[in-house]
C-alpha cells in the first residue's frame, strides 16, 4: 500500500479529515484509498498528490518523515 504525505491544512481544504491519522504538527500521512476516492482531487495517485501538495511514499519512509 502507498501513502501520501501532505500538509494537513490542505487535505482539510479538500475536505480529508485527518483525526486519527499519523502525523505530525504540519503533514498527515493520508492511505491511498483515501485518496483516490476523493472527489475533490482527480487524476492518478501521483497528480492527486501533487493537487495536495504532497508526495507519495511507503509506509517505511512515512514512519521515517513523521518521526523526525
């Protein structure tokens, strides 16, 4: 599985709750599915991401990220 790695103010603008998800004071680390079902953001994983502003990575480098 893929996640996405942004900032937590715009995954709330495209209305992503990010309560009880990893992260930390600025990114949240969102899982694929939720991603992709999003109808505020279109487009693979990838141009989803970029739309949030975020990356997309695997859980080992999310851990790695978020625990800095």
């Amino acid at each position: 599985m893929k996640y996405v790695i942004c900032l937590r103010s715009s995954a709330e603008l495209h209305d992503i709750k990010t309560a009880h998800h990893l992260m930390d004071d600025t990114r949240v680390a969102l899982s694929e599915k939720e991603v992709l079902s999003c109808n505020a953001v279109t487009g693979t994983l990838e141009e989803r991401a970029g739309q949030l502003g975020g990356v997309v990575s695997t859980l080992q480098e999310v851990k790695f990220v978020l625990n800095q």
